[in-house]
C-alpha cells in the first residue's frame, strides 16, 4: 500500500459510559441516519453537540432533530457515547478509500427505522392541520419520494393503521408522483382507511 493510500486510523474510547438511555440512543442514530458512509465519528459528535462548525452549517447538519441533542455535555461526553454506541454495535465504521465512515449496523438500523418512520408520521399530522399551506405539502411530498424504501412502507403501515379520512387528500397527492409500487401501496392504504371509517359508522 503507498502511502496515499494510507488508511486514517482510529481508537475506540468510551470513557466511564457503561450504559446509554433509550433516548441517548436514539439520538445518536439519529443523528448518524444524516451523515451515514459520508461522515465519521468527529462529524457525528458536531451534530449531537450542537457545533457551528463551517461544515455542519454547509451540509445543513444544523436542520437534524438530533442536532444539538447533547448540547449541554462536553465534546468528550459525546464522543464517548458515539464510541459506545459503536463498541455495542449499533454503529460501526467502514473504510471510504482512507476514510473511516459511519454506517448502521443491522441493530441499529432497526431502531432508527422505527424512529424516522414516527418522526415522519408526525410530520404527516402536522401537514394535515396546514392542509391549505401548498408549498410546504408539495416539499413534503418532494420528501417522501427521496425516502429509503423501509421506512416508507413502514410510515404507509402506521397511517393505515392509525390514520383517519383527514390523511386521505394529502395521500392522493402523494400516490400520483410515487413510483408504481409505491403507489399501489399507498392506494391500499386509501381503501384500508376508507373501508375502516365505513365499519366505524355502521
């Protein structure tokens, strides 16, 4: 290997951490799902401690829910548990030619899955209740459709489930600029809602 292509290295240090909360953790993963195989612990760390740093602000890192969610530690408390989180494998680090990356480990992705998908549907019900504000639904949508996959059917799931007719409109904006599947999915949850609300008036 010449020394171009020489590999950064890095060390694990958890400090004195010997458990996250449920919500630290969540955080954390949060906050990964921003920067995943594009940025490594040092970025991770910036986000959750709330950074002004000239990168975060030209990535837009600022606008993550978890940015700033460890604002009142220090730098090393947070760093710590970014390093906890990837010595119990919910994170790990990948190799991008020199650098390393974080990237989620299959755990971890379970538990992000299910955070983004409430966060989304939140959004969902937030949108609802501004149903007349155009522009803000039509980047909603723009949203959606950039969204991994797992997540979507997994947000389309919640909304059928625990939807009601209100959901419907912004559902048939959404169905006709999705790809096929997708759309398909997203006719299902129309008619799931529809058929559910006519049981509940009988």
């Amino acid at each position: 290997m010449s020394r171009n292509q020489k590999r950064f290295p890095y060390s694990l240090d958890s400090g004195k951490i010997r458990k996250l909360s449920d919500e630290e953790l969540r955080m954390i993963l949060r906050a990964a799902d921003e920067i995943i195989a594009t940025g490594g612990r040092s970025m991770l760390t910036k986000i959750l401690k709330g950074s002004k740093d000239k990168k975060i602000l030209e990535y837009q890192l600022d606008k993550s829910p978890a940015y700033g969610a460890f604002s009142e530690l220090s730098a090393e408390e947070v760093s710590n548990r970014v390093d906890w989180a990837i010595e119990h494998d919910y994170l790990a680090i990948e190799y991008s030619k020199k650098l390393p990356l974080i990237v989620f480990t299959p755990a971890g992705w379970e538990i992000e899955k299910e955070t983004y998908t409430n966060e989304l549907f939140e959004n969902f019900r937030e949108i609802m209740c501004e149903i007349s504000d155009l522009e803000r639904r039509k980047a909603f949508i723009e949203i959606l459709k950039t969204r991994n996959r797992q997540v979507i059917l997994l947000l389309l799931d919640k909304i059928a489930e625990n939807g009601s007719e209100s959901f419907i409109p912004l559902l048939e904006e959404w169905k006709i600029v999705e790809v096929k599947k997708v759309s398909g999915k997203i006719g299902g949850v129309i008619n799931r809602i529809r058929g559910k609300n006519e049981q509940e008036q009988e």
